[in-house]
C-alpha cells in the first residue's frame, strides 16, 4: 500500500517506489554528471535502500560510488549494523569505508555518555556530523546521498518548531549544504518524499539481510516523542505527514533568505572545519570530555 492508500502488488509496488524517488532526484537535480557520490551508511534500511537505487541508476550513468559508515562506539547495537552493512555493500559491489570515533578521538559515544551529563543524541549527531563531513571530503566527494525519509524530515521540522530553532529549519530541505562553506559537502536525500513505511516495505520486500533494531539510546529521545505524535496524528487524520512536508517546502525558499546567517561560517581554531563559531561543536566536546577526568 502507497501513501495514498493504493494497492499494489510486490513488483508494482517496487516499481512505484523506485519511480518516485526518480522523480525527487530529477526534480531537485540531485545528480550531475561527474559526481563523485558517498552514501552515508548505517547497514539500516533507509541507508541500504538509498544506496541500492543510486547504485542502479549510476550504473547507466557514470557518476562513481562509494559508502562510509560512521562507528559512534554504540555498543549492542552499531557493532551489529556493521555486519549488516559490510554485507550489503560486498553484494552491491559498492567500496565501504568504516570511520570509528575511537580511531580519530580516543573514545566513542558509551565512554562519552560515562563522563559527560549530555543528551546522548547531541553527542553522537556532533560526531558523525563531523566526522561525516570530514571524511567524505576526504574521498574527494562532491555529494553525500543520506537516507533520510519522509517521517525523519518532518519530525526534525516539528522538533526545529517545539525547540524554537526555527534558523535549524532554514538548513533543511531535500538539498542542504549549498552554499555554506568550501569544506562543507552539499547533502542530498533521494528518499525524501517516501515514509518510513514504505522504505521498510520496500527493503523487506527486497529481503536484505539487514535488522530493524533501533538504537537503544532512541527509546527516550526528543525525537522518539515527536514520532510517536506524528504517528498518532497520521493515524487519527491521514495525511498529516505530508502536510508538514509540503508547507515546509512552500515556506522553504523565503525562510532560507530571511535566516541567511548574518557571519560567514568560519574554520574553527581548533581542527579547520567548518564552523558557525570561531571554536566547532566537535571541539567544544573533545575539550569538555578531556576536563571530565
Ligand atoms: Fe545516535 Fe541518538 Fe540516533 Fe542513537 S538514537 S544513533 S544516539 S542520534
């Protein structure tokens, strides 16, 4: 069953699925000859099915591929997404690289959440924000293709709304990152106009090996909340989901002028990134974890 509530079978609905997230891609130019694409993988199902049809279309095309995988050091649960992933990626043919905080900081997000009273999601969001960037530079990309679905967009546009951080809203969108900064990738989400459960059909459907576990620090999250309104109010009213999507979008364009940030982002001190500040969150965090001892 579609969003609409149309029925399919199997392969009509693969064919519906695969359309649409063309149609997304065509419609925001998400592709131009010559990319050099890196998928930010999870061995999750958004992230396996964004890479899966990319990976089909470039096959025709040219524009090369390749997946990184941040290691945040969740334990009981990314461990097990990596074999997920690895799998995934050797079947597709596609070149994984596997980043851990522990390599580039000394520590991941268990050692972090031991010594520092932080939300859990602030912290692991700092790192693989940064370590993603970082890195997917470092493979000379020229765009990071995410995941992102539908349900995740407009929960981070309710949660922007709840928190009063209307200029966060200002940077999504189906395309971010244009402008900012030199060092930062532009982002590109293909699956933004296909809920989450049509992504999970869709990969159950394709019957990857992957496992639809969640995270255990999401149980108490921000996010969670806002997901579980959402989806009541999908429930109770259908179509709410799209609703949030598309006025957003229509709001989009003007929302970006008005909160055009008034300084130019910076390098931070510290490391070089970019950064809003003249220090980067990645360094306020490393300094605040080193005074925990
Ligand atoms: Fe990270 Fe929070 Fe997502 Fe877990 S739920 S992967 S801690 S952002």
């Amino acid at each position: 069953m579609d969003q609409s509530g149309k029925r399919y079978t199997k392969s009509q609905f693969l064919r519906y699925f695969e359309a649409k997230v063309m149609r997304t891609i065509r419609k925001y130019s998400m592709l131009e000859k010559g990319d050099k694409l890196v998928v930010a993988m999870s061995g999750g199902k958004d992230s396996v099915t964004v890479a899966h049809i990319i990976n089909h279309i470039i096959s025709k095309r040219g524009e090369q591929l390749e997946a990184l995988l941040i290691d945040e050091g969740i334990s009981g649960y990314r461990n097990t997404t990596i074999i997920d992933a690895k799998k995934f990626c050797k079947d597709e043919g596609i070149k994984l690289k596997i980043v851990s905080s522990k390599q580039e900081f000394k520590f991941g997000l268990d050692e972090a959440l031991k010594k520092l009273n932080m939300n859990p999601c602030n912290i692991c969001g700092t790192m693989r924000r940064y370590l993603l960037n970082k890195h997917s530079r470092k493979l000379k990309a020229t765009k990071v293709v995410t995941g992102h679905n539908l349900d995740d967009e407009a929960q981070t546009i309710l949660m922007n709304q709840y928190k009063g951080n209307v200029q966060l809203s200002a940077k999504l969108g189906p395309v971010t990152g244009i402008t900012e900064h030199e060092k930062f990738i532009r982002r590109i989400k293909p699956l933004y106009f296909m809920t989450e459960k049509e992504v999970t059909v869709y990969s159950t459907l394709k019957g990857w090996d992957i496992k639809y576990t969640e995270c255990p620090n999401a149980r108490d999250s921000f996010r969670s909340g806002v997901r579980d309104q959402i989806n009541n109010m999908e429930n109770d009213y259908p179509g709410v989901k799209n609703g949030i999507i598309n006025s957003f979008l229509e709001i989009m364009p003007e929302l970006r002028k008005i909160l055009k940030p008034k300084s130019k982002i910076l390098n931070c001190k510290k490391c070089d990134e970019p950064s809003a500040r003249p220090i980067c969150s990645m360094c306020d965090l490393l300094e605040k974890y080193s005074k925990s001892d």
